[in-house]
C-alpha cells in the first residue's frame, strides 16, 4: 500500500504569469523553493516518486 502524501503550498507571488513560493512536504519535514506552478508540480512528483 501506497503511503499518504502531504504537501503544503504557499505562494507568496505571481510574476510573470505564475506563481512564486514554497512547499512542504508534512511527512518528511522537508521545505522547497519553487519560482514557476512548473517547478511546483516538478517538485511534488519527484517527491512522491522518491519514496513509492
């Protein structure tokens, strides 16, 4: 079984037609910078692809 996921998005900005902030990943205790939605979601799957 597929352990639980657990983001938190903060954006702080939205230049240039995107979003600036951070993530935290709950489980892991762990917080990233990210300066594009790209980024964030690019983020997010490597995270949830480490630990299956």
């Amino acid at each position: 079984m597929k352990k639980e996921k657990t983001f938190i998005v903060q954006i702080k900005d939205t230049e240039s037609g995107t979003w600036q902030g951070t993530v935290q990943w709950v489980e892991k205790e762990k917080k990233e910078i990210f300066r594009s939605a790209l980024e964030l979601m690019k983020l997010m799957e490597s995270a949830v692809e480490s630990d299956d």
